[in-house]
C-alpha cells in the first residue's frame, strides 16, 4: 500500500531524512521508532505532502504522492494524526470530528461519524462539550477519530501515547487493533519502543535520518538487541 524509496527531505541545508526506503503492506500495522530528531516525524509529513521531497519515490496504491499538496494525499486515502493532536478546543467534539469531512465526499458521512462513535463511545457521551474540556486520552482519541471520519485506507499516527498514562496507553493500542481490524492500514511513530515493536508486524528503527535496522514482535524482549538498535 505504501513504498518509500530513496527518500530525502532537508530542512533547509540540514538533512533530515536520508535514502529512506521502506514499505507497508495493506492491513499491517508498522512500526517507526528512533531518538528524537531521527526523522520520524519527518517522514509522516513527507508522505502527506506537508514537506518537500528532495528526491526519491513516495507511491501509495501504485500512485506517486511526490509534489502533491496534503489535501489531493489526504482525498486519496491517507490521514495523519498528529503528534500533540491539535485538537480545537473551543469547538465542540462533533465539531471537530465533523471537520474530518473535509477530505472526503459527503456521501456517507452521517455513517462514518457512527463509526467513530462506536469505537470510542465517549466522545459520543462528551459530543456536545467542549473538546478542551476532555482529558488527554479523550483528546487523542478525539484526534483519531477525526482521522477515521474520512475513512482513510492509510493512517499516519505521530506519537499517539504522548503524555498519557499508562491506562490510557493500552485503550489507544487497543483502539488501534480495532482500527486494523476494519481495514485500515497503519503506519505508527511512538516514543515507547519496547510497546511499538511488540505490537507492530515490524518496526522500522532511524537514527540522523537513516534507516538502521528492522525489528520483529519478537525482538521486544530482547533488551540488548532493542537498544542496541535504537541507540545506534
């Protein structure tokens, strides 16, 4: 579903991505990790347009997002959540949730605002309120949620458990399970590596904006292995 290669995206003279090539399959859910200023989130905005690619190939479905803005990569089929989930907090939770309706036909919206209620039911308790007033998982599942109304094929999440507590942690993955089972392909960056490598099909590991390993399910257990690789 999504191919990466080659890519390269400067932040003006800085390199901050470098010969990136990886692939996600559809219905996997893979994994991006690295210490901070690896790249990851680079990478997400690189696939939705948001910052340039210097060079390489960025293919979605067989078509090439390069040079398209976010809005044309988001009516194909991709979605970001991102990090810090910059949410509107004086809008109520439908509303923004209803704001998601923008990258996609009004055919069917009314069913995609169901979707999302059903999968995380209290947003539907909290929709008339305020979306400041939620708390932080309520607030990232709000965020996802506003992803999901467009019924994207591919979802970008950036740092989903960011501050939360550990609790809220395991409802977000779960959430995320949930949203592969209905067909939705992911492609997660997260700062908890232990946790995104065991959930993952497989993560891909950068350091200074280069790829340095691939890691399975398994290798989540193996300490030594685990560092080694995420602190090249």
């Amino acid at each position: 579903m999504l191919e990466l290669e080659g890519v390269e995206v400067r932040h003006g003279a800085v390199p901050a991505v470098r010969d990136l090539s990886l692939t996600v399959a559809a219905g996997e859910i893979v994994g991006l990790i690295g210490p901070n200023g690896a790249g990851k989130s680079t990478t997400l905005h690189a696939i939705m347009g948001a910052v340039p690619t210097r060079r390489g190939t960025i293919r979605f479905a067989g078509a090439d997002l390069v040079g398209l803005p976010p809005e044309r990569v988001a009516r194909a089929g991709v979605a970001l959540v991102p990090e810090g989930r910059r949410i509107y907090g004086g809008f109520t939770v439908d509303e923004n949730l209803r704001l998601g309706l923008a990258a996609r036909s009004a055919d069917g919206a009314p069913e995609a605002l169901v979707a999302v209620y059903e999968l995380f039911p209290i947003l539907f308790e909290y929709r008339g309120r305020p979306a400041g007033a939620l708390s932080g998982g309520q607030q990232q599942q709000l965020a996802i949620g506003r992803a999901l109304v467009a019924e994207p094929r591919l979802l970008l999440l950036d740092e989903p458990s960011l501050g939360l507590a550990p609790a809220v942690v395991d409802a977000v993955f779960g959430a995320l399970a949930s949203i592969r089972d209905r067909g939705v392909t992911v492609l997660l960056v997260e700062q908890r590596a232990r946790r995104a490598v065991a959930f993952a099909d497989r993560t891909y590991v950068l350091a200074n904006g280069e790829l340095q390993t691939t890691l399975a399910p398994r290798d989540a257990d193996d300490t030594e292995k685990l560092v080694a690789a995420y602190l090249p």
